[in-house]
C-alpha cells in the first residue's frame, strides 16, 4: 500500500502544458519577416554584384575584339604599319583606338601595342585594353624582296 501512495502522490505532482494552442504571436511574425526581409536584402545585393560584373567582362570582351582587329589589320597591312591614334572606331565613336609603334628589345624587332577605349557619354574613359606584339620591322622583308628582285634582273 505504501507503494501505490508514493505512485499516485508523483502521478499528481506533473503539470500539464497546453497542447490546443491556437495560432502564433505577433513576435514570431516579426522575427519571420525580418529574416525574410534580411534574405532579401542579401540576394539583391548578389544579383546587382553579378550583373555588374557581367556588363563589365561584355565591355572587356569587346574592347578586345576591338583590338585584335587593328591589330590584325596593322599586320596585314591594311592599316598603316605606323603609330596613330586615337581615332574613332567607324560603327560606334564612343570607341577609340590607338596605335603605338617603338623598337622593341632587339635590333629588327618592333614592338606594337593597340588600344581600345570606351567613353561614358559624360566623356570619362571607363574601359581601355591595351594589346602589344612583337613582330619584326616589315622594312626588312621589302628591302630583302628588292634585293631579290635586283639579282634575279
């Protein structure tokens, strides 16, 4: 009999937490739209750096398509094989470009190096890519190409 009393004593001892909870408080709420808003403000922020960064390597990438086409023209010489610049690119004037030719770091070696820029319409240059190739001095294949013409006559 002691047993049963010591059993029923703990039995009646719990407390009952309120299991027919109806709803939720106003501080979940806010505490919900907070990390929502939070989240938000963070995603935003990645999808405005990702869109910058995109419009920044298009720009990149067509400066130096740009460039490497008066590079190859200079080398084919449909471009004079002299230093010019900048001039307007002929499909869109917000692009220039320039030509820089020096002698380069041994005897019959020439150093060109084309660039290409973008202005802002407020005329701040905002993008420029510089291109530089070695290639040896076209006076010496004209000079070679007289001589041999010469000793053949």
């Amino acid at each position: 009999m002691f047993r049963s009393r010591a059993l029923s004593t703990h039995n009646t001892t719990q407390t009952s937490l309120p299991s027919d909870r109806h709803g939720i408080s106003l501080l979940e709420i806010v505490l919900a739209l907070g990390i929502f808003l939070g989240t938000f403000a963070v995603i935003s922020q990645i999808i405005n750096t990702g869109a910058r960064a995109a419009m920044q390597a298009q720009a990149e990438n067509e400066a130096t398509l740009r460039a490497e086409r008066i590079l190859n023209e200079v080398l084919a010489g449909a471009l004079p094989f002299a230093s010019a610049g900048p001039v307007p690119f002929d499909d869109d004037a917000r692009w220039t470009w320039a030509v820089d030719i020096t002698s380069g770091p041994h005897p019959d070696l020439q150093q060109i190096q084309v660039s290409a820029s973008r202005q802002r319409k407020d005329g701040v240059t905002d993008m420029t890519i510089a291109l530089t190739r070695y290639t040896r001095d076209p006076q010496l294949y004209l000079d070679a190409a007289a001589t041999a013409t010469t000793t053949v006559e």
